[in-house]
C-alpha cells in the first residue's frame, strides 16, 4: 500500500482547483445555457409560484429537479412570455 504525502495532497488540491476554473470559464462562455431557482425567476418576471407550476406541468419549459429544488431554463422562458405579449 502506497502512502500519501503532504505534497501528493498539494498536487491534487491544485489539480481540482485547476479543474473547477475550467469548468467554471467553459460555463460562462454559453449564456444559452442559464438556469435560475423558481424564486429568481418569479422575482424576474413578476409572476406567481402557481404560474411556474403550471408552465412546467404543461411542458412548456425544460426544467431540471436538484435535490428537491426546481432550475428552470431563462432562455426558454424569455421566448416564453415573448410569444404571448
């Protein structure tokens, strides 16, 4: 069994934060691909907890479940509300 050092403990700490930068540039360079909280998004279009309910059960937007919490896709809800108004 191989033993771990101080440095060795170093290096993958700097790799993992090396990794998570990327991850986090390569996230911010594609805006279509934003996601906000159901409270960020009733807050953005001023509409109520039912509403986003009722646009996520009829199919309308894509959404993702988290652990509990509802992330719903801005750029498919701005085309959303465009297309009533």
């Amino acid at each position: 069994m191989e033993q771990l050092t101080k440095n060795d403990l170093e290096a993958l700490r700097t790799r993992l934060l090396f990794d998570i930068e990327q991850i986090l540039n390569r996230k911010g360079s594609s805006p279509e691909f934003e996601w906000f909280r159901s409270k960020a998004i009733r807050k953005l279009m001023d509409i109520s907890p039912a509403t986003v309910q009722n646009i996520r059960i009829a199919g309308k937007i894509r959404y993702k479940k988290i652990m509990g919490s509802y992330y719903y896709n801005k750029t498919d809800l701005m085309k959303l509300f465009s297309d009533e108004k």
